[in-house]
C-alpha cells in the first residue's frame, strides 16, 4: 500500500490504531497475524546438518575407505572397530560444534535491537522483533530504524539510507510531507525504512510494514549470502595444519616404504600408514578454537559482556589501553541535583527550575516511572521536588518545536508558546538553551540578576563553575531567549544573543568496582583513559578519585587543546594524557588512530551514534548495552550488558584464559600427535617392530586427544594471568617457549615409549600391550602437567578442574578395560599384563610428569 499518498489520520484508520497505540492483547494477535519482525534466514545449520558434515573431513573419508577395503579383504572385526570409531568421533565432534553453533545462535538473539512503543498509552522497551503493524514507534538519533515506519512527528530528523539506496549523505525526514503520486523510495520524506539509521533529530511514527514486508525485506536474499567470519588465530592455525598435514603424509609414506621393504605385509602396512596420518594430522585443531571461543563467549555474556563478533575473544588478551567515556561507565550513571547557581535566591532560581522542566525529553513508562537519559530524569525530578511537574509546565508554555542536542554544538534548544505574559516573559514565545557552561556563555549576551535582565560577567559565572567542577561536579548551563514571531527556519541562530540564567551542578558517583579495575588495569600492563564530554575539572577529580590519574606527570588535554596538536606533536604527548575532556567523535577517532600508529591495541567504548567511527576502528569497540544507540551496538564487537568499566577488566582476564588454554590444548595435541608419529618412525630404524596395531592407534587419537584435551577449555585462569603484560597482536602462537616446549617433551615421550618397548622385548613381555599402555598413560601426565606453565600440581589441586580430573581418571580406568578384558583384547590386539608388568608401566609412564614438574621447579629457582 503507498502510505506516503495518505494523511495520517486515514493511515489510523486503516491500521485500526491511534497515537495512543494499540493495546497489548491486540499486539499478540497481530504478531500471530503478522509474524515476527524479523527477515527470515535462507541458510541456517540444522543438527542433522551439522552431524553430516563431520564425514566431510578427508581424515574421516580416508577411514571409511580403510574399513570398506579390511571387509573386502575379509578383516570384518577391524571394518566394525573402525565405523565405531568413525561414529564416536562424529558424535563427539558434533556434540562440541552444535553447542558452539547454539551459543552463538543465542548471543545472536539477545543482540537483537530494541525498540521504544507506545501501547495502551503508555511507553514500552520491546523488543523490536515484537513490532506489528499499528504500533506507535518513537525513534531518534543512534537508532536503527526497527521497521517501515510512517512518520506523524519529526524534530530535525535525518537518515542514513545507504543500505537500502547506497547514498551515505543523512536524508531530511518531513512528517508533514504528503505526496499524490508514485515516487522512488529514495525521495520520500514521510517515511522511515527497516534497517536504515537515525543520525539526527527524533520522531514519531506509525509501524506500516514489518518483516520481509518491508522494502529491506523484499530485496532479503541479497543479505542472506554471508561469508563466516573466522578468527586470526583460525587463519594462522588452518595454513599450520594444512602444512603439518603434508609433512606427516611424506612421513607416512616413508613408513609404508620402509615397512614393505623390511618385509612387513603390505595391506598391514597401509593400514598402519593411514591410521599414523590420522592419528597426528592435527585438522581439528581449527574447529576446537571455534568451540573455545564460542564456549568462551558464552562465558563472557554470564559476566555482562555479549561478544557480538568472535575474534573478540581472542583479541581481548591484547589490549594495552582501553579509553573508556567517564558517564555511565566509570560512573554510576545515577544523577543527582546537587547544588544550583543562581545570582537572584527566588525569583531567578524558580526560572531556572521552569527551563529544567520544560527543556527535557523525559517520559514515562507503565508504572508511572520517568524515562529517559540519567541527567535529563535527575534534572525532571528537581522540578517534581520543588512541586512543578512538566505537564503543568506545558500548559503555561507549550512547546512547539526542538533542536536536538548534537555533540558538536553540545546545546538542546526547545522553542515554547507563551500563553501568559508576565514581567520577564513578555513576548509570544520563549526559547530555552541548556549544555555545556562554555557553550551556552559564548552565546550569552545578559544575565537574569535580581529579576532584572542585564549585561554579563562571564568570568565570574565561569570561575563560579569551576568551583563546582574541582568537587566533580557535571555542570549545566541555561540560558533563554524571547520572541516577537518564530522565523521562517527553526536552526541554531536561535541560539545566539541569549539571556543567561545560572546552572546546575550534579553528582554520578564513581561505581565501588571501579577503583579495584583501574587498579587490576595497571597491574596488568593495560592503560586505563578517561574520554568525556565533561569540563576538564570534573573529569581531573573524577580520574584523581578513581586512579587514572595518580602521578604529576599525567596530563589532562581539551578538545579546543587537541585542534591545535599536529600529529607529530601529540603522538609525542599521548603517552602521557590520561583525560581527555570536551572531546567531539571526530577527536576521539583521532585518539584511536595515534594509539594504533603507536602499535598500542585500543579498545574504546561509545554509546552514541557518533561514536560508530572510533568503535570501528578500534581493535576492540565496546558500546554500551544500556544506554548504548543501535548504531554503537552494530559497530561494536562487544556490548556491555551492564555499561559497567569493571566488566571490560573481567572480559580482557578471560580473553587471556582463553586464549592460555588454546596455547595449552595445541602444545598437548601436537606433543602427543609427535610423539605417535616419532615413534612409530623411529622404531624400525632401531630394530624394533611396529609398535602398534592400526587400531591402537585410532584409539589413541580417539580416547586421548579426546576428553582430556577438551578439558582445557575448563581449565581456571592462572594466578598471574593479569599480573603479565598484554601478549603483542603480531606475535604468533608460536612462541620460542612452546616451540622448545613441544620439541622436547615429544622427545622425551618417544625416547620413553621406545625404551619401554626395549625392554619389555627383551625381557619376554607383553610389549606391545606394554608400550600401547605407556604412551597412553604418557599423555595423561602430559595433560595434567601442561594445566598450568608455573604452578606445580600440588598447588593447583587437583579438584580445581573436575572435568580435566573426571577425564583423566575415566581414560586411565578404559585402559585398564582394554587390556583386562578378553573383548577388548582381541578388538585392540592386547594382553592382560602381570602386576609386575602393570608397575613397570606406570613407572615408565610417570616420567613425563615427573619431568613436566621438575622444569616448572627449577624455572622458578633463582
């Protein structure tokens, strides 16, 4: 239907709606009329989907291959073992994958926007998924428009529609625009499109489409075809694999040679050939960091951090400064007037409490309760203190048109009918301006004093401002203008040649939690920065309270400061600002780029639509999911559920379990999958037999670089996890450390498991079932020794990690299982071993954690 061509009284009928909006019950119905408000996803990986793709690994394929050609050979029991195996390793792949698939379905789902109705008459948060045809909608700027909308009220309103036209120039909305005839999307004014984004102004309006009903919905698969995003660290492991990969199969291939020449049956060979190249390609590895982000996501979101985008949680071990806003974040977001300035006691200061009523976008939700920004409520409830409420406000002076705040002019002008004159107020309209102190000064002319209107002093009103900004204060000035006629143009030129009032001063009290992160900041090696809109005297005591500030040295700097730096000047100061007030957007962009030109990792958080650039940039944009635009949460990576400072502290400590536990899951698997391959290579060249069947060694893959290796992922973070510096961005995951570490200890292992096989062959024993034995219950103090780089076991405990001890003592007991019983004797070609035979086994076993704890010791040694 063209909705542009009707006025919006016949739209109200049409909907069956009206500007009160529809009632809640008639909501439900129409949700079930209509369908959710959301655009309907062609692809989407189902379960079974998910299992199915598990037998597209060319490890899996070349395995099946192995059991079709032992059933055609007439090896039926290896054909049977090895589909078991086969099946357990998807089961258990598809178990790990669908949990990850559905922790980031679920983050998916609470990030999606909200969106302010009215229903009933009455103001509502929903979700905008919720929305239906008739609901009254109010939008403004940083929102991303839930819906089609057709507008009945606008207040400067722009809007971005790149997505829907690819012009990123904002379009000026007219709700009043009513059109005859057919035109392009692009050129009307008295709607707002699903998906498009509000960069200015405010409005009203009416839900017309919701869904694939709207005009983004019908161009819907064009979006659908989205590359997966993978992390750096997916990257760099990928190319590894592919490398080890092609390595291990030149190896095998040495194998097979070398066993065919000594005289060894060929399809035994093949087998043993395939199974090693199973065994020790490590190509889960990628899919295992996806599991550990995914699960570490999902963790994080239990700490009040939605992780919208997953290298997030990679990433987040890296950052070495967080510019964080000072409102809302460090601070309680809870205003409260606490003094007012005024040059008259009476007269001028109930003045001043009229402009705080009427300047104010405050409303009310269902229970009666004001809504809307912190300062604007704090500033209402003055009013309501000293018995003037806004309705009453209104009636005297109503309001008849707006100028938005924007961050540039950092004033909201409203313009108000006088329906009584009176001494002061003897014209026809009235225009009230409040912001910034210096802002509305420098537009100041006169001063409201003893009831008289008269010349200004604007040194004393400043110096009298910053006495409430040394005690950390947020101070707002107001000013008004009165009006023969309003002009042709409702711009900022009516906001000049003002008539000043007096201010506020009001208190946000830093959070309790938040002097402990700054500290945990510090001792971390991450520089915690102030960035606010606030007076540069506020933001010194709120930093010097908190402990950004705590040094001589540090420096406070101002956006009209800033200006005047030339790059080279202030990336030779940067390292030394800790605040930075009165900054615009533009300028905190510009404090992103001189960090990252410093190789610092930035994470910034933001709240409004200005701030999208700066949270783009910045390796890590945090937006605010409280108070945060729709526009800061789509660019950010991460939301802050509670808007709280101390939550970003605690994401970057599990960002560095995280990722410790992924450097520690990849040091075992290739320890171990090294240690296989060695010595089943070695073994030949020093005169001994193969020393595993083909099955063994699918055992070993399955069983232990199964349970015990995703253990990791549960593993605690390390005392001094957040007492180390950040890890540098372009450092690889392979570091020297781990390197050494693996060549060594995949040494020991193999050097262990020959000798075992040595001599248990000599001496006439179970030497297969022995050496079998050996490096499984290796790899079992491996995994025990590698929980943690510096802490011996005995301090880490034992119950610290449940999952990692329940796994180690469930793969020791089906060892056990294996070789005790007559079943599994003959499926993995063992033997029941003497109890002399089984302590030479644990003994020869025991080395490698022994050794593990040994170097832990003697690291520490001075």
């Amino acid at each position: 239907m063209n909705w542009h061509q009707f006025k919006i009284d016949e739209i109200f009928t049409k909907l069956e709606t009206s500007s009160s909006g529809i009632s809640n019950n008639e909501a439900k119905i129409r949700l079930a009329n209509y369908g959710y408000n959301k655009l309907e996803k062609i692809k989407k990986k189902t379960a079974l989907g998910i299992f199915l793709s598990q037998f597209k690994d060319l490890m899996i394929i070349i395995l099946i291959i192995s059991a079709i050609i032992a059933g055609i050979i007439g090896e039926a029991k290896d054909t049977i073992v090895i589909i078991i195996i086969v099946l357990l390793n998807a089961i258990i792949s598809f178990i790990q994958e669908y949990r990850a698939e559905k922790s980031i379905e679920a983050l998916k789902q609470i990030a999606s926007p909200s969106a302010k109705v009215i229903r009933d008459g009455v103001l509502h948060t929903i979700s905008s998924t919720d929305l239906v045809p008739g609901d009254i909608v109010i939008i403004e700027a940083g929102d991303i428009v839930p819906a089609d909308i057709r507008l009945f009220e606008t207040n400067f309103l722009q809007v971005q529609e790149s997505i829907l036209t690819g012009e990123s120039t904002p379009v000026e909305k007219k709700a009043e625009t009513i059109y005859q005839e057919n035109v392009p999307i692009y050129k009307l004014k008295n709607i707002v499109f699903k998906g498009t984004v509000v960069t200015y102004g405010n409005a009203k309006g009416v839900v017309v489409a919701t869904g694939m009903n709207t005009e983004i919905g019908k161009i819907a698969s064009l979006l659908q075809d989205q590359v997966e995003l993978r992390t750096p660290l997916q990257i760099r492991l990928n190319k590894l694999a592919k490398y080890i990969t092609f390595v291990i199969l030149i190896l095998c291939l040495i194998i097979f040679v070398f066993g065919i020449l000594r005289g060894l049956d060929p399809v035994y060979m093949l087998f043993t050939s395939i199974s090693v190249a199973v065994a020790a390609i490590p190509e889960a590895l990628p899919a295992v960091i996806t599991i550990s982000l995914a699960l570490g996501a999902k963790k994080m979101l239990k700490l009040n951090a939605l992780i919208r985008k997953l290298p997030a949680v990679e990433t987040l071990g890296s950052v070495t400064y967080i510019c964080s806003d000072k409102t809302g974040t460090i601070t309680l977001d809870k205003m409260t007037v606490e003094k007012i300035f005024v040059y008259d006691a009476d007269f001028t200061k109930n003045i001043l409490t009229l402009c705080m009523v009427l300047n104010n976008n405050v409303l009310q939700d269902n229970k009666g309760n004001p809504v809307g920004d912190p300062t604007e409520v704090a500033l209402m409830g003055f009013g309501q203190k000293h018995n003037l409420s806004k309705e009453s406000a209104e009636e005297q002076y109503s309001r008849v048109a707006e100028i938005p705040f924007d961050s540039e002019r950092k004033l909201m002008t409203t313009i108000h009918k006088i329906k009584l004159k009176d001494k002061i107020f003897n014209k026809n309209f009235l225009t009230i301006s409040k912001g910034a102190i210096e802002e509305v000064l420098k537009r100041s002319n006169y001063v409201l004093l003893e009831n008289k209107i008269t010349t200004i002093n604007k040194d004393k009103i400043l110096k009298d401002a910053n006495k409430f900004a040394e005690n950390g204060m947020r101070v707002i000035a107001y000013a008004f203008k009165l009006l023969d006629k309003l002009p042709e143009n409702i711009d900022s030129s009516l906001e000049d040649d003002l008539i000043f009032v007096g201010f506020v001063g009001l208190i946000d009290p830093p959070r309790e939690e938040v002097f402990e992160a700054i500290k945990a900041c510090k001792q971390a090696g991450i520089k915690p920065v102030m960035i606010t809109g606030d007076h540069p005297i506020t933001a010194k005591a709120i930093a010097e309270q908190i402990g950004i500030i705590d040094s001589k040295d540090d420096m406070i700097i101002t956006g009209e400061e800033l200006k005047k730096l030339d790059v080279k000047e202030f990336e030779h100061i940067i390292d030394k600002i800790k605040v930075y007030a009165r900054v615009d957007s533009e300028q905190k962009l510009k404090i992103v780029l001189t960090l990252q030109n410093k190789d610092e990792f930035v994470a910034v958080t933001g709240d409004g639509v200005n701030d999208a650039p700066a949270l783009k940039k910045a390796d890590i944009g945090i937006s605010m999911g409280i108070n945060g635009t729709d526009v800061a949460k789509e660019a950010s990576d991460m939301v802050l559920l509670d808007d709280n400072f101390s939550t970003i502290v605690k994401t970057i400590k599990e960002g560095r379990r995280i990722y410790d536990n992924i450097k520690k899951f990849i040091t075992y698997t290739l320890t171990t999958n090294a240690a296989e391959l060695l010595v089943i290579l070695f073994a030949p060249i020093f005169g001994l037999p193969i020393p595993f069947a083909p099955i063994q060694i699918l055992y070993i893959n399955l069983i232990t670089d199964g349970l015990p290796g995703l253990a990791f992922t549960t593993e605690p973070a390390e005392k001094d996890v957040m007492l180390r510096p950040p890890k540098k961005p372009q450092e690889g995951i392979f570091t020297s450390d781990l390197v050494v570490h693996i060549i060594i200890l995949g040494l020991l292992m193999t050097s262990i498991t020959l000798l075992t096989q040595y001599i248990s062959t000599i001496n006439n024993m179970h030497w297969q079932t022995i050496t079998f034995t050996v490096l499984v219950f290796s790899q079992l103090g491996n995994v025990l020794g590698l929980r943690s780089k510096t802490e011996p076991i005995f301090k880490l405990g034992l119950l610290s990690n449940k999952f990692m001890l329940y796994s180690i003592i469930f793969t020791a007991l089906l060892q056990l299982f294996v070789i005790y019983s007559p079943i599994m004797n003959s499926i993995f070609k063992t033997s029941s071993l003497t109890i002399k035979e089984l302590i030479f086994t644990i003994l020869m076993s025991t080395i490698v954690f022994i050794f593990i704890e040994a170097r832990k010791i003697l690291k520490k040694q001075p």
